[in-house]
DNA sequence: ACCCAGGCGGGCG
DNA sequence: CGCCCGCATGGG
C-alpha cells in the first residue's frame, strides 16, 4: 500500500467522466475507489481527501506503482495552468467549478482504441457493457492471492484474442456492426499496426495513422490519441462537442467539424483536450440542446 | 411506435 | 471538399 498526494484532483470526477471505461467496480456515492486490471495485474485506486491509497496485485508491467497510477490519472498535469489556460469563458467556468480535479487520463492504446471503435454511434452506459462482455468473453484469467484469498482478474483481450473470433461472434458481445472494424483493428494491430511507434510521433502524423485503420476516423482517432496518449491538442468533436462549440462561439449557426477543429485550436492550443473533456461532461449532463 | 446514443464508410454531385 | 444514407442494439 502507498499513499500519494494529490490535490486538485477528484477520482470520481475523473473515472466518471466517460473516459475509457473498463474499471473494475462501481464508484460508490462517496466516488472514491476504483479497481484497473492491468496484463498481469491488477491495481486498486481509493480517494481520501488530498490522500490518494493505492495498492496492487501481481505485476503492473513491471512499473513502479507510484509512478504508474501518477501517469495514468494524470496527476502531474498542472491543473492551474490547465484551468488559466481554459478559464475564458463562463460555461467552461461553471463546468470547473462542478467538477473540479476532473483530469484527463492516460490509457492503454490498444484497450483505448477497442474503447473508441466501440463508442461510436453508441452511447455510454452500453459502451461499458461491451467492453465488461469482451473481457469477459475473450479476456485472459489472472489469478492472485491476497489473505489466502483467491481473486481472479481478466486483463483486457490482447488483438490475437480480438482477431481470432467470427463477426457473429464478436457481435454477441453486443459490438453490433463494429464488430468487423474490431476484428479489423485487432488484425492490424497484431500483425503490421505497431501503436506503441505514435507515442513518439507528432499529433498529426500520428492521427493520419489512426485513420487508416478500420472504423477510425476524426472523433475516435482524436480520443484515442488524447487519452490513450495523452496528446494534449486532440480535441475530439462529437455529437454534444459540435452542439456546444455551435451555440457557444458559433451564435448557434451550424459548422464543419473541420472549422470546429481550427478554432479549438486557435482558442487552447495544447490544452485543447482539457477544454473538450470539461465542455463535453458539463454539457452532457446538462443536457444541452 | 419513435428517437437517440462520445461516428464511420461509401456513394454521390 | 460537402451532403446523405445505412448501420446493430438497447433504453427512454
């Protein structure tokens, strides 16, 4: 068991927030504790205050775990030049201001990418439901022992698991009709797609990779290189996205995705992708229309 | 019954 | 380019 500190940061927030969305557990009323099953392992994340306990369970690929748990919630991202950075609006203020510590997390890429093919023409409560059925289904059993107690895990499936299935299979997952862009995807990504190699490329290059894998395109390529990779000038335009950017800097008049994209870009730069997870949550659960 | 959900691919002008 | 359509599935 460690204990990391961490202020300005809300695990609720943060594991809610519709990003990828394969945690293990519910996030209590309380919101403050979280389980991620990792390819050998399995880590445990609960909130206390300022005081973050974190404990793990066999091998978290062979990272340290304070180390690990501060990469992926993204705890040493500068939340005060985040929130100078996007303060310039009141709808965005109003959004800080309910879900303050809401950080942008960084996920495995493989595991983000299937989480992103998925989400698409979906909505989010079936997009966990999918993801829990493919682990379940096609996911490798880990098992670990904690006070003579056998706890069995299942990591997400690796693209050789993915690729193997008939579509008719994959689809009684409920995938429906991305069932063949996943088995497409887990085909590439298990013979010739290395997606470890755009970790190192620059955001633009690295999403013309993206999109030239089946049933990704500009949304799914922009989420999965933000939080997937934690490139922080992605600015994923959905449905709420273009309906919120219309009505807030447009006067309501419609726009191409593309013209969307420039001014986001214009307007935040690298912290557009904050700028987007905080307009996305807010005006979602406020149903903006 | 109808509508929508963190879109994408393909075909058309 | 931009526009339009079909697409699986489940919940409101």
């Amino acid at each position: 068991m460690k204990t990391i500190r961490a202020s300005d940061f809300s695990l609720k927030y943060t594991v809610e927030s519709a990003q990828p969305l394969t945690f293990i557990g519910e996030i209590g009323a309380e919101g403050q504790s979280v389980g991620y099953a990792y390819s050998n392992g399995y880590v445990k994340v609960r909130q206390a205050g300022r005081n973050l306990h974190c404990e793990h369970l066999g091998r978290i690929g062979g990272i340290r775990l304070v180390s690990e748990i501060e990469r992926r919630f993204g705890l040493r991202d500068e939340m005060q030049k985040v929130y100078g950075a996007i303060r310039d609006d009141a709808f965005l203020v109003e959004s800080m201001k309910r879900y303050p510590g809401m950080r942008i997390t960084q996920n495995d890429p493989w595991e983000t990418t299937v989480c992103f093919v998925v989400s698409q023409f979906n909505n989010v409560k079936r997009i966990r439901l999918i993801m829990q059925s493919l682990i379940q289904k096609y996911g490798e059993v880990h098992e670990f022992y904690r006070d003579d107690k056998k706890i069995a895990i299942r990591s997400f499936p690796t693209p050789t698991a993915l690729m193997g299935p008939e579509i008719k299979e994959l689809m009684g997952c409920g995938t429906g009709f991305r069932a063949k862009y996943i088995k497409g995807v887990a085909q590439a990504c298990a013979q010739s797609f290395d997606l470890a190699r755009l970790y190192s490329m620059g955001y633009d290059q690295a999403k013309e990779e993206l999109i030239s894998l089946p049933g990704i395109g500009d949304k799914v390529a922009d989420c999965i290189l933000l939080m997937g990779y934690k490139k922080g000038e992605a600015f994923p335009v959905d449905t709420w996205i273009k309906r919120a950017m219309e009505r807030l800097y447009f006067g309501g008049k419609k726009q191409s995705i593309r013209k969307i994209h420039e001014f986001a870009e214009g307007k935040w730069g690298k912290y557009a992708g904050y700028a987007q997870q905080y307009i996305f949550w807010h005006s979602r659960s406020i149903k903006l229309s």
